[in-house]
C-alpha cells in the first residue's frame, strides 16, 4: 500500500513569521507548546515505570498510557512539530481513493533566516527521537521477560511515537527516494574509502 501512495510537498502558510522575527533564536518562542511535547510522551514512560508501585489494577494503568500516547500523537502531530519546526504531516485520500502524503514546511523569510528557535527544535527532535528508542527498549523487555500482557501496550508506545518520527524525518528530509539516495550515497562513500584504505576505515 506503501509503495502505491504519492508524495506531495506543499508549503505551511507561515501564520506566526512576523512574531517570530521579533524574538530572539535562542528564545523558546512557545514555552507551552515545548511543555506539551515533553509532557505526554514522558508522563507515558514513567507511568509504564511505576503503575506496577502505584496501582494493581493493569486495566487503569493501560487506559492511562494509551491515553498519554494518543494525546501525544495527536499533539505532536499537529501542534507542536508546526510551532516548533515548521512542520506538518499528514495522510489523505482523494476522490478516487488513492493515498496521498503531504508534507508541509514554514517558508523561509523574505530576510532568509530562520524564523524556527534553535532551542525549541533541540527541544523538539531530542524528545521525538530519545522517547520512541525508549518504547523499543521496554518492547525487547517485555518480550524477553514474559511480560505478555505488557506487550501490546509497549507496542502501541512504539508505533504512535515511531510513526511520528518517521513522519518528521520524512518531512524534514524529503521523499523516500531522497532518503533512498543518502543512504546509497553514504554506503558509496563507505565503500570507497574501504578500498582505499584497507585496514583503516572508520564509520564517519
């Protein structure tokens, strides 16, 4: 189904430039927004921590973190990657039922800076990609000691926030074959330089 979708890039209308411009880059420009982003995803993981200390009941707990997880997503999907980044992701089907994702991006100033802070995209990226490896690591857990019951919840931290970040990379980076040709062009250069100089190649 992956293969059958189309890519379409259009740009985010840039509702907040002329207030981002006032502000400093190394301001957090939308301290609510950075607070949110943080928070779900976070409160989700320490909730899987101590719910075993704090309740018995595994059905409280799990309606907890899918909640956590899904306000996450949601929050993170729309609101804070557009404030934080100037970026947007999301799939839609046209009248003939073909799939479509489209990726938005904030232009660019008629200056030509950056109307993003470079503490809030820190903020941003270090939070999308630090918590998904977390959820990977509760999984190879839950699964290696038996936790079965468990499971299903780690697995649903791993693909809301994993579905995320693969967004995001996608948004940031560009379509699939962009990112097929960097990784066939960083294997290229590897290769090469193994050749070169055999005996002395180190990962860059």
């Amino acid at each position: 189904q992956d293969s059958s979708d189309d890519i379409e890039d259009v740009s985010l209308f840039d509702a907040d430039d002329d207030v981002s411009r006032r502000s400093k880059k190394s301001k957090i420009r939308h301290p609510v927004a950075s607070f949110f982003h943080l928070f779900f995803r976070v409160s989700a993981i320490v909730v899987y921590l101590l719910c075993e200390l704090l309740t018995s009941s595994f059905i409280a707990c799990m309606v907890t973190i899918i909640l956590l997880l899904s306000c996450d997503f949601w929050a993170v999907k729309n609101v804070t990657g557009r404030l934080m980044v100037g970026l947007r992701w999301w799939n839609q089907v046209d009248d003939d039922g073909r799939s479509h994702w489209v990726f938005e991006a904030r232009k660019v100033s008629a200056q030509g800076s950056k109307t993003s802070s470079e503490a809030e995209s820190r903020i941003f990226w270090l939070g999308l990609i630090t918590c998904p490896m977390i959820w990977v690591i509760f999984a190879f857990s839950a699964l290696f000691s038996f936790k079965v019951k468990w499971l299903a919840v780690v697995v649903m931290g791993v693909v809301l926030q994993g579905a995320n970040l693969y967004g995001y990379i996608r948004c940031k980076v560009g379509s699939r074959k962009n990112l097929t040709s960097m990784a066939t062009n960083y294997l290229g250069k590897q290769f090469l330089r193994q050749v070169r100089f055999p005996g002395f190649w180190k990962p860059s």
